[in-house]
C-alpha cells in the first residue's frame, strides 16, 4: 500500500483545514461542466471540484482524492464514481472521528 | 475669607462612593463639597466636586445654570449635595461621576481649592472604607465551628478528593461518599486460614463509584460504623486494580481499608445526592445478557402491571412478593421485569395505581434471566425511578403517546426460543462478537441462546463429512438398501435416488477472535453458494482444476451476517458448547456501519 501522499477524510466543513493539502471526500453531484463538477459534501455544503477528467457518465456519488484549494474547492486527482445508493451521513461521522479524538488513527 | 475646612465634608466623597445615589427623601448625611474647575459643556456645566482629600466628577442639571451664572453656585465655592445619583463614566468603568439633581450653595468662592496635607487624588476612584474588620480564616471558622463536631471541622480544613482523581500511587487522600450498598459479613476458610470480610460500594457526590473492602480486624471495626445511606469522610485507605471477575461498580480500582484507615460519620451535613447514573440497554439487545454476571439498567413505557404475586423461595421456603412490571420502548420489543421484595409491595403499587397513565420507569442493576426467553429480575440494589427527568423518558413518553400505544409488539423473548427463527429479521438483535461466544463456556447450558453475529468464514476443511444422504420427501438420513436405493425409516419407504444435505463445520472469524459453527443444509449452501448435490459432483470430477477445492476457496474469507444459537451438547459424557448457525444474510455495509458507530458512541460515554 502506498502511503506516501496520504489524504485527509474532509466534509465540507473540514476542508478549510487543509488548505494546500491532499483530501479525499465524497459529495452528491448536483451538476457538472467542462472541466468541474460541483457537489453537495456529505454535510450540506457547497464544493466545487476542478480538474481534466471526471468520469463520464457521473453517477449520483463521488469520490474525490486532490489537494484542497480553497474552503469550497478542491483540485482533483483522483475521481472514482461510487454509486448511486451511498450513505452519507456515515461518511460524514466517519470524517468527524477522523478529525476529532482519532485523528491519531488517521494521519 | 478663611478657609474653613470643616465646612467641607470630611471624606466626603468616599461616603458618596459608598453610599452610591441618595436622593433629598433618604436619611442620609448631606455632603458638602467644594466646587472646583467649573466649566460649560454645552448649557450645563461640569465640575469637580472636591472634599479636601479627594475629587469626583460631576454634572450639575441645566435647571442649575441660572444659579451659576447667577453666581449663587460659585467656581471654588461649596455647595450642599442633596439629590444625585453616582454612575460610571461611560467608557471607563473605573471611574464614577456625580450626576447631581439638586444642591444648594453653602459658601461662595474660597480662595483655594481646599487642600488637605495628604497628597490629594484627583478622577482616581477610591474604593470605598471597608465597614468590618477583615478577619483571618481561623478566626471564622472558630467563630463560627467552634464547637462543631471534629468532622465538620476537618470538612472546613481537609481537602476531599473526588473518588475519579484516586489512583494507587497517591497515598494521602479524603473522600467524602455515601455508603450506596453494603454488603454482609461473610466468614471464609481457605489455605491461610479462617476470616471474614465485607465489602460497601461508595458514591461521592459526582457519582463515581468504588468497592471498598474490608477484612477480619479491619471488618469488624467498621462493619457497625458503615451505614447503608450515610456519609462518611474516608482516608487512608488503598487501592489497587479491580478484579474483573468480581466488579460490580464502574471502576478501574477497589479499595480496601485496614485498621489505620479513617472513617468518620459525617453527621449533620448534607451531601447532594447524584443523579443515578444509567446506562440502558435497549429491550432488543438484552439477548446477549441473559444469564450473564453483568447487572444491566433499562428505560421503558410500563404496559402492564401485575397484582402482587407470593412466591416461595427455595433457599428457605420463605414466601416473599413479586409483581411483574411488562415495559416496551422504541425497539418495538417487550420485557417483563420481576419486582422483588419492597420494590413489589411499595413501588410495584404505586406503579399498580398509575398503570393507565402508563408511565416511563427506569431501573438499575438488573439481573437478566431466561425465563421464557428473557426475564429481567430487581435484585437488592435495584433502584426504580418513575418518570425520570431525562431526554430518554421524554422521548420515550412521546414515542409511546404517538405511535408506541397502537403498535403490537413482540416480546423479546419470543426470539430467542423459536427455532423457525427468520433469518433477516433478527440480523440486528442480539449483536455479539465471536470471543463472546468463546468467553462463556457454559452459554446456553439450560436452554439455547440466540444471537445475531457478523464474521468471516475463516476455513472449511475440505476432507471432513459435509453432507448426509436425505430423503427427498422428509430431509431425516436414509441407509442404504440391500439391494439399491435408499430406506427411510421416517417414512416407511424406499427410494431409489437421495438427495444430499449439507452438515458441515465451518470456521469463523472476526475482529475479535475465531470459533467453529456447524451449519446445516440451508445455511450452509448460502455460504457455500451451491448444493450439496451439484459440491458433489465437482467433488468427483477429475481434471487440471479442482473446482471443489476452488469453490471452497472462495467461500472462505467470505463475510456473512449469521443467526446463530449456542448451548450445551453431551459429547462422549462430557458438555460441549456448540454454535449452529439458524441463518445466513448478506451484509449491509451501511447498517453495519451505523452499528459500529453506535458502538463508539457507546464505548465513549461508558468510560
């Protein structure tokens, strides 16, 4: 397993914190456009994903793996379609342990 | 003309200060002061009113501006302060002003501002004279205990720790705890030789608990002192790791006291009482605690409740009340609870009486029985409380009025002894992981138990039996007939062709530890993912690939929600656990992992 440029779990909410930093979170497509789509994170927040080759077709869930560019944005590297039957509140929890009193766990 | 100072209020201001407002209707001294620096701020003027020692601001009202121009109130003159009211200065909290209403002029104009010797202070507030005499902590508390009992006086100087900061290493400590339970005096006889010990369980007042043992001397020194219900001041006392196998409180230590421990009554003073800490289990879960040492607390809605009922103890053959209580909550399960005891003769009426309202009871520490699948019992320690006030009762109370009343529910002991158990309904109840399982090795020795599991098929060891010849028509094992075919003894006939059925052994796996389950036919070809007929056939088949031991292969490391019971078989004259699987789910990853957040959050609020 490759560990060297791990990427930090992030809701909307905890994006801000790792501005510059690599990310990995997944939103609720709202739309897409040449170029970014923009989602809604797994806590109601507005993010908007750049980058040069989201999948085609989108299904309703994706998960994106960049380097966090502002507190609503993200530049991605890494796009994978994750379905369209997610829970996302789970993965909202799961970035709230992630961050809080785990954070050891993680990176 | 000469000054006279004493027509200036001596500390005049200070008594302003500290008199705060006053207005011509209060009794209070009238204070004369010398105007000094007056100046217009618009159609008022300001100035500051100064006693010879100190200076204030202050404001005259512009009903007053005749009188200064008039020259009635004069610059360095004195005036009588009769109505005003003492504010701060907005900005500078630190400093006060004088918003005067009403004064009269009492000199004109001096020829200085009157000076005292003292080097005087001008805008800078000065606290005002403290009326008593401060005294010294010792005096008070002489004053006021001195002839308290010692232990209200070793209250005002010791210091009490709370039962959470104990650890082994500190040796000097207080404690200040209710005794919650005491124990009896029990006599022991072991290689040491003879002795007796008891133990009480204490309580401070943040609700930590601790075990305090006691032995021989020690114990028969404080057995009389400890009282059920009464406060002590405890030191001197040590502590160690709790042991597990005999924990009853929530506590990593117990502590046990010897003869040079202290222990004094706190008579006469008041200890708040915690809240009863609780920690409910829902009704669906209580499977995995029957049987178990643990005590267990619930919340519910009370259903039903039943007439005082005598019942005769076995021990003594002495006839003692019992009342059962049927509570139901969320989980849309029931449980009856056995009120033992005062609890079924006081309590149990109370609740008898307000059985229509159909109250939320909540009760700690009890015993979890098996009677018709699951029994909650009230044990001595038991402690009921009727409409508590938390969030649980109130969501509890709206759920029940709402929807809760017109649901029928099941009791959830009917789970646990029907052996046509469906598979996916009870994927959810009863969650245990596998070292559960290994942990109790006399699980299920009068009756069966029941659980739900999620886990990993670990091995299938290909050369043991897997199936049985079956008969087609009843599944019972058929033999083999003399000339050809299969004889059912079942059904009193033969057939020429069988089917095979699955009775196989499979290991399993989790985060927790490994066990073996056996697993009939159905179950076991969910796991397997054929027949036994068509395992059969790859079985005999030759050639480069052995697909039997391939779709073994990739039935291991699968991973499965299991049904599962457990108890007790007669093996060679000996009792051996056994774990059948009764069914076989797929995993839903996303109810699974609510489960495992629930058990976070359970795990950090327990600690």
């Amino acid at each position: 397993m490759d560990t060297s440029s791990p990427s930090a779990f992030v809701n909307g909410a905890l994006l801000r914190r790792y501005i510059g930093q690599k990310v990995r979170t997944v939103i609720q497509v709202i739309g897409s456009d040449t170029g970014s789509v923009v989602g809604k994170s797994t806590d109601d927040l507005q993010i908007v994903v750049r980058g040069s080759s989201p999948p085609n077709p989108l299904t309703t869930y994706l998960e994106v793996i960049g380097i966090a560019e502002s507190d609503n944005s993200i530049r991605a590297e890494t796009w994978t379609n994750f379905g369209n039957s997610f829970d996302p509140q789970n993965f909202n929890e799961l970035c709230k342990l992630a961050n809080g009193e785990f954070k050891h766990m993680f990176i | 003309m000469e000054m006279e100072n004493s027509a200036v209020t001596q500390d005049g201001i200070a008594t302003v200060l500290s008199n705060g407002s006053v207005d011509s209707s209060s009794v209070r001294p009238q204070i004369v002061v010398q105007v000094v620096d007056l100046k217009a701020v618009g159609n008022r003027y300001t100035f500051s009113a100064n006693d010879g020692k100190t200076k204030i601001k202050a404001m005259l009202p512009a009903s007053l501006t005749s009188d200064i121009i008039s020259g009635k109130i004069q610059s360095l003159g004195l005036i009588r302060l009769l109505d005003y009211t003492v504010n701060d200065i907005p900005g500078k909290s630190e400093e006060k002003y004088m918003l005067i209403t009403k004064c009269e002029a009492v000199a004109s104009a001096l020829d200085s501002e009157i000076k005292s010797d003292f080097k005087a202070s001008t805008g800078i507030v000065l606290k005002p004279k403290q009326e008593f005499l401060a005294k010294s902590a010792s005096q008070i508390i002489n004053e006021q205990r001195g002839n308290a009992a010692p232990a209200a006086r070793m209250a005002m100087t010791r210091r009490v720790h709370p039962l959470v900061s104990l650890n082994p290493y500190q040796g000097s400590w207080t404690i200040k705890v209710r005794v919650t339970n005491k124990g009896v005096m029990r006599t022991y006889n072991n290689a040491r030789g003879e002795g007796c010990v008891f133990n009480v369980e204490l309580t401070d007042e943040e609700g930590t608990q601790i075990q305090a043992t006691m032995f021989n001397a020690a114990a028969k020194k404080f057995y009389d002192r400890f009282e059920q219900g009464k406060v002590y001041y405890i030191s001197r006392g040590s502590l160690k790791l709790a042991n597990k196998q005999f924990k009853t409180v929530q506590n990593d230590y117990e502590m046990t006291l010897n003869e040079n421990s202290e222990v004094e009554e706190a008579s006469n003073e008041e200890m708040f009482t915690p809240e009863i800490k609780f920690n409910f289990v829902p009704i669906d879960e209580l499977g995995t605690y029957v049987n178990q040492k643990d005590l267990i607390d619930v919340i519910g809605v009370v259903q039903s409740v039943s007439p005082t009922m005598s019942i005769r103890r076995k021990n003594d053959n002495e006839m003692i009340p019992k009342r059962d209580i049927t509570l139901a909550d969320e989980t849309k399960k029931t449980v009856v609870v056995s009120l033992w005891n005062d609890l079924a003769t006081g309590i149990g009426q109370e609740l008898l009486d307000m059985a229509d309202n159909h109250p939320v009871i909540a009760i700690k520490s009890l015993k979890v029985g098996d009677f018709q699948g699951v029994s909650l019992s009230t044990i001595s320690r038991s402690s009921v409380v009727i409409n508590p006030d938390s969030p649980e009762a109130t969501k509890l109370k709206s759920w029940y009025d709402s929807e809760g009343k017109e649901t029928s529910m099941s009791t959830i002991g009917s789970g646990m002894s029907s052996s046509a158990n469906n598979g996916s309904r009870s994927m959810y109840s009863d969650r245990v992981s596998l070292s559960h399982i290994n942990s109790n090795p006399s699980l299920g020795e009068e009756k069966p138990v029941f659980f739900s599991t999620r886990a990993y098929i670990s091995f299938i060891k290909p050369d043991q039996t897997m199936w049985y010849r079956a008969c087609k028509t009843c599944n019972k094992k058929v033999t083999e007939a003399m000339d050809s075919g299969y004889w059912c003894e079942g059904c009193q006939k033969k057939d020429q062709e069988c089917s095979l059925r699955y009775i196989m052994a499979v290991k399993v796996s989790d985060s927790m530890g490994e066990t073996w389950f056996s697993a009939f036919n159905d179950e076991a070809e969910k796991i397997i993912g054929c027949t036994a007929d068509e395992l059969n056939i790859l079985k005999s088949e030759e050639g480069e690939v052995n697909e039997f031991q391939t779709k073994l292969k990739e039935a291991t490391w699968s991973s499965h929600l299991f049904r599962i019971s457990v108890s007790q078989q007669e093996y060679n004259g000996e009792k051996r656990q056994r774990t059948t699987v009764r069914g076989v789910s797929p995993i839903d990853f996303a109810a699974e992992t609510r489960l495992l957040l629930q058990d976070i959050s359970k795990n950090k609020t327990s600690q």
